[in-house]
C-alpha cells in the first residue's frame, strides 16, 4: 500500500531560472527568496524523506475536455518556452516516469464520476512548471506530470485530488504532490511591469489580492484547509492561478476539507510582476493528514 509522505504549493515563476546576476539586477540587489528556499527544500525535505515519485500538478497545462497524467516511462529532451524564450532557453531535462501509477489515477478519478486519460505519446508537450520545479527538486524519483482541465471548477479538482490519492493506496511507493504554480495571478500592464518587478509583496496586482493572499497563508500554516476551500467563492475575485486547482487537487488528495497539515513556508510570500508567488511545504503529520477525533 502507497503513501502520500508530504505535499508541497510551490511556485514555479521564470524569474528562479535567470542567472543570479539578472535575478539580483531585476530585485533591486537581493535575491529572490524563491531560489534558495527551492533549494533548502531539496536539501531538508527531498534527500530526507526520498520520494520514489512526485506527482506534479502542472497549472500550465490546461487540458479542455478532461484531466491527463503522463504515463511514459520516461522523459528526455530540451524545452524552450514560448512566453519567456529569453530565459528558459534549450533547458535539458531526463527522468523516469511511473505507468503504473498515472494510468491508475486516470482509472480512480473515472470511477470518481470525472474524466481523465493516461498519455504516453512521445510528442506530448511539457511546460516549464514540471520543467522549473525538476530542475531544483529533481533526483533519482520517477515523475508524474498532471494537466489540469481548464474547465474544472473545485468539485472537479476535488475528484482529481480524490482520485489520486486512492491511486496512491492502490499501489506500492512514497509518493510527493506538488501543486506547482502560484496563488492571486493578475498581470501588471506591459507598459508598467516593469516598474513592478522586485519581489516586495507592495508590488502585488492590489492590496485586497495581497490580503487575500496573505489570509490563506495563514489558514495554511495553521492546517485550516476547510476554510481556505469554502471561501473558494470569494478567492476567486482575485484570479488565483489555475483556478487554485493545483491547491484544491493536492489537499484532496489528503482529506481535502479534513486535512490538517500544517504549512512550513519555505520562502517570503513575494511578488512576481502582480502575481503572488510562495512555497508552502506540508509534510504528512505523524498522527495522519486528516483529525480522526474531529
């Protein structure tokens, strides 16, 4: 029987792959904290616990129709993003993936009342929030990539979240889920960005969506999921991104509304030009991921 060992919202903005030296031009002298906190979590969390496999939560690829899951056996090759080519440019990428387990989320989240398919076509694209976050986290595990239907409201994740977690019980191994991508997500302007680049949380879309922000960060690092899933209604005013499904998929893969793992941040809440961006790790409580008492 399979374990979900801990569970990480992780941001995955092109800003943590530039070079130090534009990194530090872009943030007035300082380092953004999303880069070595990417770092500290490898070394104190991933070398640590030693995940067979991460499931990532990709909000970039937005399926239509139905959730995906990459069933390759592995994955190799160069990525070149479309939207940030200047800095994420021919990045190298190779690592095994785990049939066994896509195709058995894809059969759990169907016989959970939603639509999914496992794909192993060689010509599947990948996007830069599995590329971003391997690169930092990545070592010897087997990954799992999770397109999330663009379509999807938080019933839906919810059945995704579901379905993976039975998934995981259904088979041997000590799995991650990454939910890769950030919380409230509007754009400064072209014309002004670039005015709102440094990472100081002031430079964030507006203040209610920093203050929404900040709310749900404290209702993670006191375990209170429930709340951050029924004020969903509200959040949603400030465009979280992927529709907070990598978030709403990764707690329900643990008991959604039940869970009570509490949130380590492993960096500043910052800004990334308006978007509000952060890692927040939880890590399985010894007692388990739901409150049996409650």
């Amino acid at each position: 029987m399979g374990e979900i060992i801990g569970m990480g919202l992780l941001s995955h903005v092109p800003t943590i792959m530039l070079d130090k030296g534009t990194r530090l031009e872009l943030n007035e002298g300082r380092e953004i904290s999303l880069v070595p906190g990417l770092k500290r979590l490898k070394a104190e969390v991933f070398d640590r616990l030693r995940p067979d496999t991460v499931v990532i939560l990709d909000t970039h690829w937005a399926t239509t129709v139905e959730f995906v899951t990459t069933s390759h056996l592995r994955r190799s090759g160069h990525y070149t993003s479309d939207e940030l080519p200047r800095g994420m440019t021919s990045l190298p990428f190779d690592f095994p993936g785990n049939p066994a387990l896509a195709r058995e989320i894809a059969r759990e989240v169907v016989a959970g009342g939603s639509w999914c398919s496992a794909i192993d076509n060689e010509d599947l694209p990948i996007h830069y929030p599995t590329i971003n976050t391997w690169t930092y986290l990545g070592g010897d595990q087997r990954w799992v990539g999770v397109g999330l239907a663009q379509t999807g409201e938080a019933k839906d994740f919810a059945l995704l979240g579901e379905g993976i977690g039975r998934a995981v019980a259904n088979l041997d191994g000590r799995v991650i889920v990454i939910a890769s991508g950030g919380m409230s997500h509007r754009f400064h302007s072209l014309s002004t960005l670039r005015q709102h680049e440094a990472s100081d949380p002031r430079h964030i879309f507006t203040p209610a969506a920093r203050a929404a922000d900040e709310e749900r960060l404290e209702w993670m690092r006191a375990g209170n999921h429930r709340q951050i899933i029924d004020t969903m209604d509200d959040y949603k005013k400030f465009a979280p991104e992927g529709r907070f499904g990598h978030y709403l998929a990764m707690v329900a893969a643990v008991g959604g509304r039940e869970c009570v793992a509490t949130g380590e941040l492993f960096s500043e809440y910052e800004n990334s030009i308006g978007t509000g961006q952060v890692h927040v790790w939880f890590e399985r409580p010894e007692s388990g991921w739901t409150d049996a008492t409650a």
